[in-house]
C-alpha cells in the first residue's frame, strides 16, 4: 500500500514531466528513506520487561500528576531504559499535600509494583490507550499500593531534566501565589498545564471550537517570540544579536511549554527561520514548515498518529499558502480574523470528523470574539503578573481584577453559547471516500477562491465543501443497514438499536458506575463517566444526532447512571422507565433533567408495543408495580429485528423471570441479554426451557467484584448449549443486518 502510489507517482512524473528527473529521484529516494525510518521504529517498538517482574528502580521524567487521590506519571526503568506509566492511589490528604510540593522531575525511587498491560480499545471507534500509549514507546502500566518517598533521591540532572524541574516549580509557584480564579489559566497559557482548569468551561471551549486557546500553540509561541524581540530592539540590542538570544532561549520555552507537537513545530520553525535569517538568507515560510515536517517525522516517526501534530501541521501549511494571495486582500482586522478562522476552520475540518466526530457551528464567531482577548490581552497580563510577583514579590491588584473579571465574563459567555442545543454537528467518523471528498473539495475551494475576490465568487466557491457536509449529514438517511449494538460500559448495560434509513435510535440503559462516599480532597476533577466517556463517543461516532426512546430498565446506577450525561449531550425525544411505586434518587434526579430539557416522559408496562416497518417490539415486563425489588421490576422489552428475535432482560432475576414464562409460555428467541450481568440469582433452568436461546450475550465488567458471571449460569448455559458472548471477554458486540440477514461480530477476538 505505500509502495504502489509511489510507483503510480514515479510513472505520472516521468510521463508528464511534472518534475524532473532529478527531483523525481530525490523524492523517490526521501520516500524509499522514511518507509526504512518507520519500519525500523516499528520494529524496536517492543518491550523488554517480563511480566512477573515486581521490583523496580524508577527515574521520573515528567512531573507527576495528582488529581484527587490518584498519583499518576511517566518513569523509566533503570534496568531496560524502558518508559513506563507509574499509578498510586494516595493514602491520606498529608501524604498528598507533602507529594504536591516535591519536584518529581528527575528523581528516583525504588518501587515495588504489579506490571499490567494498558487497556485496549473494546469498542468500536473508541479511544485506544494501549496503542496511544505504544506509539509513545510505553508497553506497561505499574501500580504499586505502596509509595515510599524515603526510598527516592534526586539524580544527577542533565539540561532537559533541569529544564522539566523548572516548569514543575513554576507550576507550584503560580499554585502557592496566584488567586485560585487566576491561576489555572495562567499555568495554561503560561506552562501548558490544563489539569487544573474547571472541566465544564474546559467542556465549553471544546464545544465552541476555541479549544486551542487554553493551549500553549503555534500562535502563543509566536506571540511570546515577537515580544521578547520588541522589547529586545527597544532596549537597543541589535537584530542580529536578538535573533541568536531567540535560538537559545526557544528550546528552553518549548520544554517548559510542555513539549506539545503545536508547541515544537513553532519553536522549531522560529529557530529554523532565524538561523537561515543569521548565517544564509530569508527563506520561504512555508520551505521552513516542511523542513521543519520531515526533521520532526524523522527523528519521532509516531507522532504522525499524534491529532495535534496533524492539526498544527495542516493548518498552519493551509494558512501559509492562503496568505499571499487571499489573506493580502483584505483590509479590516475583523474580516481579515474572519478568513483566518475560516481558513483554518475548513482546514481541520477532515481531521476534527476523523478524531472527534463533529465539528463546532459556532467556532468562526467564538475564534472572532475569544481570539483577541486571549492573545493580546490575558496572555500579555498572565505573563506580566508572574514577572511582577517574582521581582517584587507582591500583587498589583488592578491587573489581577482586570483578568478575574475578564475570565468570569469569557467563561460565562463560553457556558451561554456552548448550552445552545445545536452548538455542534455530529456527523461521525467518515468513511474512507468521504474523506477524499472532503480533501478534494476543499482545494477546489481555494483553488476557485484563489481566482477571483468578491461575496460572489466565495459562495460559489463553498458549493464544493457544503456539498461534501451535505452528503455527510445526509449519510445515516441513505443507510440500508441497522444495527444492534452492546457497548462495553464494564459492569453495567448499554445497548444501542439503529434501525435503517435513520427510522429509529433506541438506547437501553446507558451504564454508570457505583459511587462510593469520598473526602474532599480525594474527588477527582475528571470523574470516570460511562454516559459521558463511552457511550456519548460511540453514538457520535455512528453520527447519531437524536435518540427516538432511551429505555432505562430500571433504577440501579450501572443502568442508567450515564443518563444525564446522554441527555446533556444527545438530543432525546422519549425516555420510557418502568412502572413502580417508588422512584430512586437518581431517577429523580434524570425526571427533573428531562422536564428542564423537555424530554417526554412514559411510565410503562407490559403490553405497550410499536413497530417500524419490519422491526417490531413489545414490552413483556413489568407487569404491575407489585415488583419485590428493582430488578424484577426491570422493563423487558421483546423484538424482531433485522431477522432474528431478541430478548432484552435488563436485571430479571429468578421471581420475574417464572412470571414472564408463565405470563407468556415459550418465546423462543434468538438472542437472549442474560438478565443481571449473570448473577446466579437470574437465568434459571425453567426459564432458559421456556425461551430457549439460540445466543446468550452477557454485558459484564471485567474482574469485577460480584463474581459476574457466575459458575452456575456459565454451566446452565452449556447445558442448554447455548453459544456465549461476553463483553468482558469480546468488547463491544455488534449485529449488522440488511434486511432479513446480519452478522455478529466483536472488537476483540
């Protein structure tokens, strides 16, 4: 696959003479080079480590990151040279408060630890951290239940080392002196550390598409670099001299910045353009850019997975080439940040759908608004604040009201606008050839707009991109296959049906996790959500914009603990909770939620149906309110979908489950969703004689902690040979059918 464009590339170059032939040899061989690079790195990337292993002696070489009670950092292991990613869960509020004020950076520590390989992805279009982590060149994640500082001691620090120390220092400089409101913004536009940021303004900006500006970028570094040479010149120092000041002093930013792609490729490219400016002569921008591209894959041939290399890259390049013959033409700042944001809006565009399956509507007006202020007005303050505290060693209050009062008005604004319930378009993960569409159309775009100025002109040259948008949000209409899905949420249920030609998305019950009482100091500001972190990513990824019923089986938090997250984040139409006498306090609070957000609400029980088309479904169970306890209280709903039969059990144990088979004799279905994850209180004989299942699929944690499945349903189940799938064993479990015809497969073998 890499060899036959290049040989199609060979031939096309010869023939029409689009290079010459010395040109044409130079690339060939420069590609012939990089597939030799990348086949090596892919070769070495191997780990050296056993896994039996228990002792080890860490060197850490990033500052560690404690959120809440986790204690988690990046360490080598002195014995294979070998990255690995160390996790120790904190004792006690003293053992964190005396660990926040240590320099991790650097030092060394004896450990005594399990060695675990990091967790692959286990549904589809999800997120995998094996493989991220892998690229980084770490195979191993080591968690030790017992951390003692005494047994560390800091090395012998190289420059980088010392470097990283500084940046961890400053960190904890801002934290100890700067106003709470402050400092969090300060440590991200200053250091690049976004870990302390409020995790809803930090969903907010996300969501507006401005992002980027709670990161040190390639505009931040540019900015900090013009500064530093106005200032520089006005103090009378000489270009030349200040230049050679800029190639010293970068490196050493770059690293306390925190060493991001965005951050590297700016650094990189100022260096570049400064020792060219020195030593030869001026050189195109955008030569400097692909230099800098080819040096920067060469030396880390991974980072070509990293999405915020690709970002940088694209469309920092885009806007390079936009620059001369569009970006010249106009002459008002606003329209000029205009066609900027737009620019670099329809730039990213393939590679925001890609990783992250939408795109904001609001971006180009939010970049118009937030831009400016974060550029050249809280970055100038931030970084005047920190120098006036370290030289003077006191406040000067007005600027520190200045940007306490400007951060609450932005972040109050970027909550308002983010809340909008169309402020981004899902259109999932495009296909292959939706992605070529989208490249080809989009330098049409600039090729037409190239052409000619005018209102006119530019619509006429948006037809192309707008078409391609078009066809992709038009893709799940024109869709001929459905889908019955159970995402891996761990110990809980969530499965989603997509009926074709967009007739109907249902969801049964959405996961959630079991909350357990915490001390303050022990909450965690990004707390693990199945709603939010699994099952809102999957939907978007399958460009599900709506869900027609969201069914949730009963009150139990695994069921429907991600609901508000789902209903935050998708639009609902109906949720359908079953029939009873009294209501949990979760699902009071998803009642309220769905009366702030107008969702309609049904109480149901058995005999409420409806069909669409071919695909039919009835509700079997409960069948009054009389229910012992929640589970054999859950809704079982009943379908014939895309051929097959389909049982839905939610968490029947044995009591409900001799009501069902009485209530309605023999079933027989195809599929049968083991009722309560395989609890030996469920899936008894009497009532697998009276379905009598062709396939058992049991949505289960892995390891969890009630023994899910149990012996007993495993055997009863062999008994009755059934064929068993497991989410704990296979992922995520996917039906894809057309028509009357489908096929199972898993994310796991």
């Amino acid at each position: 696959m890499y060899f036959i464009p290049l040989f199609l590339f060979f031939l096309f170059s010869i023939f029409t003479k689009y290079l010459s032939r010395r040109l044409t040899l130079l690339f060939i061989l420069c590609s012939v080079l990089f597939f030799i690079r990348g086949y090596v790195a892919s070769y070495d990337n191997v780990t050296d480590i056993i896994s039996e292993r228990t002792d080890f002696r860490l060197t850490f070489t990033h500052g560690w990151v404690i959120d809440g009670d986790r204690l988690s950092a990046q360490a080598i292991d002195q014995l294979t040279n070998e990255k690995l990613l160390f996790t120790y869960y904190v004792q006690s509020k003293e053992e964190k408060d005396s660990m926040e004020k240590i320099t991790s950076t650097g030092l060394i520590c004896n450990v005594n630890g399990k060695l675990e390989i990091p967790q692959e992805a286990t549904n589809f279009h999800s997120f995998d951290y094996q493989q991220y982590l892998q690229r980084k060149g770490i195979h191993w994640q080591i968690q030790t239940e017992r951390f003692d500082l005494r047994s560390c001691q800091m090395s012998n620090t190289n420059i980088v080392t010392q470097i990283w120390q500084w940046r961890e220092k400053g960190i904890q400089y801002v934290n100890k002196y700067f106003p709470s409101e402050t400092a969090p913004l300060t440590n991200a536009l200053v250091y690049g550390d976004r870990s302390q940021l409020d995790a809803s303004v930090e969903t907010a900006y996300q969501r507006l598409g401005v992002i980027h500006l709670l990161a040190i970028s390639g505009m931040h570094v540019s900015l900090l670099a013009g500064m530093l040479l106005f200032v520089g010149l006005r103090l009378g120092v000489t270009r030349q001299h200040m230049l050679i000041i800029l190639v010293v002093l970068l490196p050493i930013y770059g690293v306390i910045a925190g060493g991001t792609p965005s951050v590297i490729r700016a650094v990189a490219m100022l260096i570049f353009a400064a020792l060219f400016k020195i030593f030869l002569s001026a050189m195109r921008t955008q030569d400097v850019l692909c230099i800098v591209f080819v040096c920067y894959l060469f030396i880390t041939p991974f980072t070509l997975y990293d999405v915020g290399f690709q970002l940088s890259f694209a469309v920092t390049y885009v806007l390079l080439l936009s620059s001369y013959s569009l970006l010249k033409r106009r002459t008002s700042p606003i329209r000029s940040l205009f066609v900027i944001s737009f620019i670099c809006q329809l730039a990213a565009t393939p590679i925001l759908l890609y990783s992250f399956f939408e795109i904001s509507i609001f971006s180009l007006v939010a970049n118009i608004i937030f831009v400016p202020i974060f550029s050249f007005v809280l970055l100038p303050l931030c970084l005047f604040l920190l120098a006036y505290h370290l030289i003077v060693g006191t406040w000067a209050w007005i600027p520190i009201q200045w940007i306490n009062t400007l951060l609450e008005r932005m972040n109050e604004l970027s909550l308002t606008i983010a809340d909008f319930p169309q402020a981004v378009l899902t259109l999932g993960r495009p296909s292959l050839w939706l992605i070529l569409l989208y490249l080809f159309a989009i330098f049409l775009f600039f090729l037409k707009w190239e052409k000619g100025e005018g209102r006119k002109n530019f619509l006429l040259a948006s037809i192309a991109p707008f078409f391609v948008f078009f066809i992709h949000y038009l893709t799940p209409y024109f869709t001929f296959t459905g889908e019955v899905s159970f995402i891996d949420v761990g110990q809980g249920d969530s499965i989603f049906i997509r009926l074709p030609h967009n007739r109907g998305n249902y969801l049964i019950d959405t996961g959630g996790v079991l909350s357990f009482e915490k001390e303050e100091w022990q909450e965690r500001t990004g707390a693990f959500d199945p709603g939010e972190d699994i099952v809102v990513p999957f939907l978007k990824s399958k460009g599900i914009r709506k869900i027609d019923k969201l069914i949730l089986t009963h009150g139990d938090s695994d069921h429907m603990g991600g609901a508000p997250a789902v209903m935050s984040m998708v639009k609902v139409r109906e949720i359908l909770l079953p029939i009873t006498n009294e209501r949990s306090a979760l699902e009071t609070e998803i009642l309220k939620l769905a009366q702030t957000r107008h969702v309609n609400v049904q109480e149901i029980s058995a005999g409420v149906r409806w069909r669409m088309k071919d695909e039919k479904f009835q509700i079997l169970m409960p069948l009054d309110k009389t229910a012992n306890n929640k589970n054999d209280g859950s809704i079982v709903l009943y379908a014939v979908i895309g051929g097959l039969t389909w049982l839905f059990t939610g968490d029947l144990e044995e009591a409900g489950e001799e009501k069902l088979v009485s209530k309605y004799g023999r079933l027989s279905v195809d599929v049968l969703k083991v009722g309560h994850h395989g609890s030996k209180t469920s899936t008894t004989e009497k009532f697998l004689d009276g379905v009598k299942p062709k396939l058992a699929v049991i949505s289960v944690g892995r390891n969890n902690r009630f023994g899910h499945p149990t012996e007993e349903v495993l055997q009863r189940l062999s008994d009755h040979q059934i064929p068993i799938i497991r989410t704990d064993h296979h992922g995520g479990i996917s039906y894809v059918f057309f028509r009357g015809n489908g096929t199972f497969s898993t994310v796991l073998p």
